[in-house]
C-alpha cells in the first residue's frame, strides 16, 4: 500500500472520529449529566429532587452524608460514599437533595451524573473537571456488576485514580441494591467453583471497600411511611383528614406488598391529584 493511500486512509478515519469535547461551561447550570458517543455534559435546568427535610427515616445516613459534604465543598478532606440497602428507601433522592441544600453556601459545587454503561468513559470525563475551577459530586445511581461485566474496572479510576490519583475536586457517590455492589449468590458460585476461591471474587467485592463510607438504608416501618406522607402534605398545602390519609395510605401500601419512601411518595402523589394539587418545584 502506498503513501498516498495510507494517507487517504488517515484523513478519513479523522474525519469519521468525534471531535474532542471542548472546555465545558460549568456555570451554565449546578448539575450535568454526562453522555459519550459524542463526549458531552448536558447542563440540567432544573434537578429532580426533593427538599432534606422531607427525608424521614434516614436521618443517621442523612447526617453523615451531609456533613462529609460539606467538608468537600469547603475544600477538606472528604470520603466517596456508597449508600447501599433497601429499594425506594432514599438513597438517590439524599444524594440530589444535599447538592441543592449546601448550594445556597457554595455555588462552585456542582452534581454530575455518570451512567454505569459510561463508565469505561471515566478517564476522559475525570480530564475534564480536573481542570475546572469548581467542585463536583460525581453521582453514579443503581451500581451494581453481573457476573462478566468488566466495567468495575474502570470504576477503580474514580475510587484510586491510579498514578495521578483522584481529582482533588472530585467526589464519587454511588447508590446501589447490592452491599458488595454484586448479587449474593453470585459471589458464593463464583468461591465454590473457582481454583482458587479466596481470588476469584476478591477484586470486584473489594470496590465496595475502598469506599470511605458506607451507608445503609433499610425497610421503614408504619410510622415512618405515614410520617414521609405528612411532611408531604405540609410541604404541597394538601389538607386531608389524618384519619382518612392514614387509612387509604395503609391500604396503598398493603396492595404494593410493601412500605418505602418511594411508595409514600407515590400514594401522595395520586392524593395530591386527587385533592387538585400540582406537584411542581
């Protein structure tokens, strides 16, 4: 093949790559959601979440989050965070509602949401806010590895950073079902048949580790279901009898099988509609 040709050849694949992401405008919004194919952090006019204080029934995993998010917006020594437990029970909703209770006091701290699919993505996207002048919450919801998924990999570039370590300015929050971000039965498989057993599931169990804190959120119990629908009502301005909320929210609950915050909020979601309230922020 000739010089010409393979110049050809160049040309074209250059002009099929994406171009490089140029230098994001962070003070267009307080959150991003970041996407590949092309690179891009799309700005978010108006984040998805509710107010701290109508977060009942978590209120130790609240505390301890926010304040070690605050240390980070203040530039001080802060942990990554795994919040793993219960469905329903919080765990994204704490992450977006202490980014918008600490804004007030420190506008330069900005929540960026990472996909686990983008995650083989994550050296590129780490490039990009190591070189801003803000702080950000990277924010990775429902994390969790199957049996062959490599992406766990690439995870270790947020949690260690490998030689340049992680950005200053950066800090990962996960959610996850999964303490050990893998299923149960999974892990004990993988111990019975492999050679050597102790390695076999030791890298991707050890992710959960290099967490600096872990926070669990279990099932509510009656009294904190009715409790989440009360501060609801105060919060939107809907006056309903206590007696007949709390009877139609038992029976909500009894037909979902289940007690949750985000079943709470589902039953006073169709009471607000009930009760011609609109639910806007």
């Amino acid at each position: 093949m000739d010089e010409k040709t393979l110049t050809r050849i160049a040309d074209a694949l250059e002009r099929m790559s994406p171009a490089p992401l140029a230098a994001p405008d962070f003070g267009a919004a307080s959150a991003f959601v970041w996407h590949v194919s092309p690179d891009r952090l799309e700005p978010v006019a108006r984040v998805n979440r509710v107010d701290l204080d109508l977060l009942v029934g978590i209120e130790r995993s609240r505390d301890t989050l926010l304040e070690n998010t605050r240390r980070f917006a203040r530039g001080e020594a802060a942990n990554n965070a795994l919040l793993w437990g219960a469905r329903g029970m919080g765990k994204s909703s704490l992450v977006k509602a202490i980014h918008g209770a600490l804004l007030p006091d420190h506008g330069d701290l900005k929540l960026v949401e990472l996909q686990r699919e983008d995650l083989p993505s994550v050296a590129r996207l780490l490039n990009h806010l190591r070189q801003a002048p803000y702080r950000f919450i990277l924010f990775c919801d429902d994390l969790s590895f199957s049996h062959d998924d490599q992406h766990y990999k690439s995870l270790k570039a947020v949690l260690d950073g490998g030689i340049e370590g992680r950005p200053d300015n950066v800090v990962f929050f996960a959610t996850s079902n999964r303490r050990h971000l893998m299923p149960r039965d999974m892990i004990e498989n993988e111990r019975s048949s492999a050679i050597n057993p102790s390695e076999a599931v030791e890298e991707k169990v050890s992710l959960s580790d290099r967490f600096g804190l872990w926070l669990g959120f279990h099932p509510c119990d009656q009294d904190e279901y009715l409790a989440m629908i009360s501060g609801y009502c105060r919060a939107y301005g809907v006056a309903v009898d206590p007696e007949i909320m709390r009877a139609e929210a038992i029976e909500w609950q009894a037909t979902r099988g289940a007690r949750s915050g985000r079943v709470a909020w589902q039953f006073f979601t169709d009471l607000a509609g009930r009760h011609g309230v609109a639910l806007t922020a």
